[in-house]
C-alpha cells in the first residue's frame, strides 16, 4: 500500500527543470575571470566595447 502512495505522489509531481552541469557552471566561472583580467590588463578596450554595447541597446531598445 505505501508503495501506490509513493508512485501516486510521484505522477503528481511537477516536473523539475534540469539542472545545470559542473561543466556549464565551470565554464561560466571561468569567462566571468577571462574578462576580469582582460578588462584589467586592457581597460580602454573594454571600456569602448561597454560603450559600443550600451549604444546599440540603447539604440535598440529607445525605453522612451
């Protein structure tokens, strides 16, 4: 009897996204610390691609 319990439980519940790998999370991690020292070896390149980048959103986007 706790077995049909248990499997009734189960066919209810929601389904779960899937979580993410060590590898994906690795790999995220390690880009955020690829452009941290690139951003601090090189500042006026990645200050101009902030810039070129914020441009076309705001561009893109015109929030007014």
């Amino acid at each position: 009897m706790a077995t049909t319990k248990t499997a009734a439980r189960a066919s209810n519940a929601r389904p779960q996204a899937p979580s993410k790998s060590s590898d994906e999370v690795d790999m995220g991690r390690d880009l955020v610390e690829y452009l941290k020292e690139y951003a601090r070896e090189k500042p006026e390149v990645a200050a101009l691609w902030c810039f070129g980048i914020g441009f076309i959103l705001g561009w893109k986007l015109k929030p007014w």
